[in-house]
C-alpha cells in the first residue's frame, strides 16, 4: 500500500477538524429533541461493531492491522463480515457520527462525509487491491457479495 497511515489516526485527525469547526465556525449549530440519545447510540453502535470486528478477526488468527493487507493470513467472511466489509471503518464513522451529533453543528456531517471520501480512496481502494493479488477469485467473489460500508 502507499499510504500507511493507520485509519485510527485519521479518525483522530477528522475529530479534531470536527472539534475546531465547532468552536470557531460561527453558524451551523443545530438541537433537536433526542440528539444526545441518537449520538450515545452511535457511540455505542460504533464500539460494539469495532469490538465484534477485531474479534473476528483474532478468532480467525489473522492480521487485523490496515497497513499491512499483505500481511493477512486468511479471509474473515463470515459474521459481521457478511454484512460489511468495513466494519472497522464503520465503527469509526459512527463514532464521527456521534461526535458531530454531541457537537451539533451541521458542517460536522460534511466533515463526516469527506472521512468517508478519504478512506475510500486512500485505505479501502488500496487494501481491496492487495487482498485481490493475495487471495483472488475467492475475495472478488466477496466483493460482490459484500457492501462495502453497509
């Protein structure tokens, strides 16, 4: 991969771009009725699939780093992984997601967006192509199957 920039990393860099238009953009702020409860249910949906995930893939006893697709000894298909590809990088949009909601500023949800846009092109594109090289037919085949977010 040409990028080893680890994902949680980004995350962190998103939350702090989120957390510095909060406090100096002047417009944007937004409340409604159960924000807080929907922004704790994000948070949470977003640990329990980060949990569930890396499990996942410490029962199949396969790298689990972002960096090193390369480095994977097998491909972990099944649970939550039938229903994304991604589910670490969806973990952590929802926890962008809940942060945006706990900060209430709309440009917090565009923030969100283009974490999306730079995964994509920076770690997902990247890491699909190492895993076609190493295992092939069978992860083309996921491909298809699969969505890749959700």
């Amino acid at each position: 991969m040409k990028l080893k920039i680890p994902p949680v990393l980004v995350m962190f860099v998103f939350a702090a771009l989120m957390l510095l238009l909060d406090r100096f953009l002047p417009v944007g702020e937004y409340h409604f009725l159960g924000r807080i409860y929907l922004a704790t249910a994000c948070a949470v949906g977003g640990l329990a699939i980060c949990t569930i995930a890396i499990f996942q893939f410490l029962k199949a006893g396969t790298t689990s780093d972002p960096t090193a697709p390369s480095a994977a000894t097998r491909l972990v298909t099944h649970g939550i992984y039938k229903y994304s590809r991604n589910p670490m990088y969806l973990s952590m949009l929802l926890l962008l997601l809940a942060l945006g909601l706990k900060l209430g500023n709309a440009f917090n949800t565009v923030t969100a967006a283009f974490y999306v846009a730079y995964m994509n092109k920076f770690q997902i594109f990247p890491e699909e192509t190492a895993l076609t090289i190493l295992f092939g037919k069978e992860y083309q085949q996921y491909l298809l199957r699969v969505r890749r977010w959700f």
